[in-house]
C-alpha cells in the first residue's frame, strides 16, 4: 500500500503573503509530492492594493477581482490548492464561524506543518492577527472535546515566515530552506503580483541575502551549492533522539 500524501497549510492574511514569503516552501515541497493548502484570509484590498487604487474608476470588486486572478496565477504555477476567504482587510477581523471553519480546515486537511505570519508587526496588525488565528485554531483542533467524532489533530509545528521589516517585528530566522532549484518558479509567481512591482526584486534580494546565509550554517566543508534560501523563525519545540 502507498504510503498517504503529507500536506501542509499556509496561512495568509492577504492574497499576495504567501508569494514573497513562502513560495519556494510551497513549490518545493509540491514537487516532492505533498499537497499545500494556501488559505488567504483577505485579498489584501485596502491596505496592499495602492497601485490598483490609482487606476481612474476603480472600485472595489475589480480590486477583488484582480487580487484573486494574480493569487490563483502565482498559485498554479507554485502548484497548490488556494481557497479566498474574503474576510477583508484594515482591518482583518475572525470571528468565531471564521476560526472553527480553519478548526475543521486543519482535521480534515491534517498538515504535517503550518506557515503563517510573525506573531509581531508594527506595520500590519493583519498579520499578527492571522498567525494567533493559525495557533488558536491549532489547539482547538487537537482538543477531544471540540466536535467528538471528527479526527483530532497531532501537533504539526508552526513556522513564522520573513516579515517585510525584521527588525520591527521581533522575528529571528532559526530555520533556512535551500529554495535554489526552484527559485525560476517562485520568481515567476512572485511576478504574478502586478499590483505591487515594487516588491518583486526586493524579495528577490531577500532570497539570495538568505541563500548566503544558509550556505554559511551548513559549513564550509558541505558539498551543496546554495543561491536562494527562505528563512522561517520555528515557534514550537523539536523533539529529538539525537543532537
């Protein structure tokens, strides 16, 4: 018998987070046969859609409209599942409905690991706010007592990508990702994102900024070429055998 697919769950507060930040994650591991769920909580219409703003007439659908067209672009070619939620932006509200439809998400989706946003941001308090929903619907997943019958949860570990300001957000990388193979592929999604072309070669400088030091924790003696890395700050234990 063939061993059950691994899966794993992305958690974004806005339609476009889960490119810069975690697109090398999602398409490495698709290519390693597991299947990722992006779930985004908004499209990011308010607060991360100037550019479309500026466009003569534009109104709200059409910012919609053209922030869930770039997200699914940027997903099929990474080469996961994404579902929009819609739970607008600036402010991003979960409600309960909101935080028991992400309980069953989990039961039923049963990821091997969880990413989302730094639990700290200055700048965005969507962000914060959509990984303490992603730990808060954690627990409530593994809890017996919350709709007895359905499969619980395990404790799949949560992984805190790059912010846009580090510094700011009390986020420190403690986990790196070799991302090299298949950084054409996130490049090509991360261009997707039209509506914010600003970001494009930043996230690329990120990555290599990254890549260079991944390739300086492996050591000097490790025969693996490194150019592009992903960096995630790990929020729960390791459990071990050996050091």
């Amino acid at each position: 018998m063939s061993s059950p697919q691994k899966t794993a769950l992305v958690i974004s507060a806005h339609s476009a987070d889960f490119v810069w930040r975690a697109g090398g994650a999602i398409t490495a591991h698709v290519k390693q046969g597991w299947k990722v769920r992006i779930i985004c909580l908004s499209y990011g219409e308010r607060g991360e859609s100037a550019k479309l703003w500026r466009v003569p007439n534009m109104t709200m659908d059409r910012v919609k409209d053209t922030r869930q067209r770039e997200a699914q672009a940027a997903a099929d070619i990474l080469g996961a599942e994404i579902e929009f939620w819609d739970l607008e932006d600036y402010p991003l509200r979960i409600s309960d409905d909101t935080l028991f439809r992400l309980v069953d998400t989990y039961r039923t989706l049963q990821p091997e690991f969880v990413l989302s946003h730094s639990e700290h941001d200055p700048y965005n308090f969507d962000h914060p706010l959509a990984m303490r929903a992603a730990q808060e619907a954690r627990i409530l997943a593994q809890a017996e007592g919350h709709n007895p019958g359905q499969k619980i949860l395990g404790a799949p570990p949560v992984y805190a990508f790059e912010p846009h300001q580090t510094e700011q957000c009390q986020w420190q990388p403690n986990t790196f990702l070799d991302i090299t193979d298949v950084w054409k592929l996130k490049r090509q999604a991360i261009e997707c994102m039209a509506g914010q072309e600003h970001l494009w070669d930043y996230y690329t400088r990120v990555a290599l900024q990254r890549g260079v030091q991944a390739k300086r924790n492996i050591g000097i003696t490790a025969k693996r070429h490194i150019e592009y890395a992903e960096a995630y700050m790990r929020l729960t234990p390791l459990v071990v055998e050996q050091l």
